[in-house]
C-alpha cells in the first residue's frame, strides 16, 4: 500500500489553465495504477526511486528525475519498481490552453516522457499548493499561479525524450514564424527572430529553407509588403504611414522592397488598383444600363 498525500481542488475549473489536484506519494514495491483514465491532464514526476509507465502500446523504465504525462481520458499504466519503489509527486490539471502549453513545451502523446533536474522547485510548489487548498479566490489564484510556475520550469529545464528533430525544427520554424506575424509593424530584424526561439542565425535559415523554402528575412519582407499591399487597397493611409505600419522606418527602403516585390512602385501599385476598380465600376453601370434599355423594348 502506498502512502500518499493527495489534494483535490474545489473550484469553478473554468479558465485558461487551473489545477484540479496534486500530492506527493511514497510507494510501495509493486504498487500500481491502472490500466485506467483520468478526466483532466496529469504529469508525475519521480523524486527518487524507479518505476515504469505504459501508454499507447509503450513501456518506458522511469527513474529519479524522469516525469511522465498522462493525457486526459486515455488509458495509462504505471507501476513501482520492486526492489527500489519510486517516490513521485504530481499535478492534475486542465484549461482551454492546457493542451497549447504541453504541446510548446514538447510534451503530446507521442513524446510523453521528459527529464528535469529541478526536482527541489517542483517539490516545493507542490507543498505550496498543498499549504493553500481550502476554497476561496486567493488560494485558487496562488495554485492557478503555481501550477503555471511548475510548468515554467519544465518548459526551462526539460528534456523531451525521443524527440525527433524534425519536430524540434517544426517547433522552431512555428514560433518564428508566429513572432514575425505579431512584430512585422515593429522594426524587427532576423537577429531578434532567432533570438526568440533561442537559436543562431544560422540554423534558422536551414530550417527556414527547409520548411517554407525561402529564408527568414525573405518570408519576413514577404509578409511586411503583403500586409502594405492590404493597407494600400483597403485604406487612404500615405506611403510614409504604410511604410512605419509595417516596420519600415525609412520610405525609400519600403518603396525598394515593394518594387523588388511587385514589379511596381506602391504609389502606382495604389494608382492602377483603383483605376482597375473605376473600369470595373463603370462596366458594371454600362452593363446595367444595357439590362434597362433590354427591359424597356
């Protein structure tokens, strides 16, 4: 029989992220969960001692320092070892961008193993959200807080094990990608880009050749003139505005990259798009005319 100490949370459960349980347990050789599901994300992690944990058809030998997720209603299996049983701790948990957080910081179904050599951090936010389980805003604040530092320091410190590379280089090209499309307004530079995903320059031009085939600060121009192209046919913005909406601080380099680009200049790109659109204006009033004189014979 193990001896553990778990606490389960009374709350709303609605939200981005909140923790469901935790606890901290000292198992007894042998001692075993499942084959069985929970509703809600769970991830161990071992604090001394060894074990296994079996999930889609795969058995994984887990040791001090190791932790494991379990997916929600999916059928897991985990068992002490007989000899040196396993001392775990763990957090239940769920939230409309649960699974987003797992999946950026490598953790799914087919990499549910990682390791982390903070094991004193995570023992102490278990003991903390232990410390503050009774009902009230407070506390479901301070362990809402916690479980987000708990995963924190997981996404810093972990391993994924079994990783394949490609998914690691998909993972790069994703935040790089999703950086430029939230900074292009700024004046960014590719540097800045390699530096928020924690890569050199160099490997994200491979993997950016790679995966889009082109480089990151071709698709990053490529995304600043397209966005200038959408202001130029949707708004009266001047070319100088356009420019700095898009993260050109100089006119003159806008201008040159949009010709590069386009084959046009963006003034004249504005200047044939609306006279397209008065010959298509006009089209349409000749064509209705025609259809009234056609009704009137």
């Amino acid at each position: 029989m193990e001896k553990a100490f778990k606490l389960d949370f009374k709350s709303d459960r609605v939200g981005s992220l909140y923790a469901n349980n935790c606890g901290c347990s000292q198992t007894q050789p042998l001692h075993s969960f499942g084959p069985a599901s929970k509703p809600h994300y769970l991830i161990h992690y071992v604090l001394s001692g060894k074990g296994i944990f079996r999930f889609h058809d795969k058995e994984y030998r887990l040791e001090a320092g190791y932790g494991f997720l379990i997916q929600p209603n999916e059928l897991a299996f985990y068992q002490a070892d007989e000899e040196e049983p396993w001392c775990y701790l763990w957090v239940g948990f769920a939230g409309s961008r649960a699974e987003e957080y797992l999946r950026a910081i490598g953790l799914s179904d087919r990499h549910p193993i990682f390791t982390c050599d903070r094991s004193e951090e995570l023992y102490a936010i278990v003991r903390d959200m232990m410390e503050h389980s009774t009902f009230g805003i407070a506390n479901d604040l301070r362990r809402n807080g916690q479980l987000g530092v708990f995963l924190s320091i997981i996404a810093e410190s972990a391993g994924v094990v079994a990783r394949d590379e490609e998914d690691k280089g998909n993972q790069y090209v994703k935040k790089a990608v999703s950086f430029i499309q939230n900074n292009y307004c700024n004046p960014i530079k590719v540097t800045d880009v390699a530096e928020y995903v924690c890569i050199n320059r160099s490997y994200l031009y491979t993997l950016f050749q790679n995966y889009l085939g082109m480089s990151p600060q071709q698709f990053l121009t490529v995304f600043r003139i397209t966005k200038a192209r959408e202001l130029l046919e949707s708004t009266n913005y001047s070319i100088e505005s356009i420019a700095l909406s898009c993260g050109y601080s100089d006119a003159l380099v806008f201008t040159k990259a949009f010709r590069a680009l386009r084959g046009t200049s963006p003034s004249q790109y504005r200047k044939d798009l609306r006279k397209e659109n008065s010959r298509e204006q006009l089209k349409q009033v000749e064509d209705l005319i025609a259809e009234l004189v056609k009704q009137g014979e």
